[in-house]
C-alpha cells in the first residue's frame, strides 16, 4: 500500500433499521484479510449491505471475504446487498461470475429505502 489516507483500507459496521450496514474503503488487497472479517453476528438482522462507493482497489482477498459474508447470510435467508459498486470493482464480480450471488443497488439510498421499513435513514457520518 502506498500511504495515502484514501488507500487505507478501512471496514466498519452500524445497524441502520434493522439492516446491518458495512462500509468498506481503501485498497483492498492481500493485507487487509483482518479488515474484512465481517464478524458482526447476523441474527439481529434481516439483511446486509456492503457499501462499497470508497473502495479504490478490489482484490481477490476482498471477494472471498464477501463470498463468505454471503455464505454465513444464506443459511439465515439473508440476502447481501453490495452498493455502489466502483467499475472495477463490478469488472472483477463480472469475470468470477460472482455478480448474479449478490443484488446490486446504485447507491445506499435505494438499498435503505427497499430494505428498511419507513423513510430511510438519511445521515451519512462521513
């Protein structure tokens, strides 16, 4: 990695409504296989969404860790919502076949507003 504050990679967790909601940024690469543990549990919840829009670099190591995100929501009926997929990004889902597995929103608002009852949240902490 080369330093630079916006390729630190970063994951962090929040319940928006009953929605477990990750918000994933930086490089995503090799070293970060820590910052991907998706370890919340997911029993409290009845969807996830992975926000996506500050990812600058979408490795092989981050789609394992949403594969396996996917796998520990499944058995639950769970689906994962992946939002604001950058275009490379959605390139790699592409050439793995991996973009049927996950629904895909534009951005964390449409995914709120189908997944949470009621107006959705509207506060964006970054």
């Amino acid at each position: 990695m080369d330093g630079k504050p916006e390729s630190q990679p970063r994951c962090t967790a929040e319940d928006t409504g009953g929605v477990l909601l990750y918000r994933l940024a930086g490089d995503l690469d090799f070293d970060t296989k820590d910052v991907l543990a998706f370890d919340k549990p997911l029993a409290d919840f009845h969807a996830v969404v992975v926000d996506l829009s500050q990812v600058t670099f979408f490795s092989s190591t981050a789609l394992n860790a949403l594969l396996g995100l996917r796998l520990r929501a499944e058995p639950l009926g769970m689906p994962v919502h992946l939002v604001a997929v950058p275009a490379a990004t959605a390139r790699v889902l592409e050439l793995t076949d991996a973009t049927g597995l996950f629904h895909i929103h534009p951005d964390l608002h449409a995914a709120l507003t189908e997944l949470v009852p009621g107006p959705p949240p509207t506060s964006d902490p970054r």
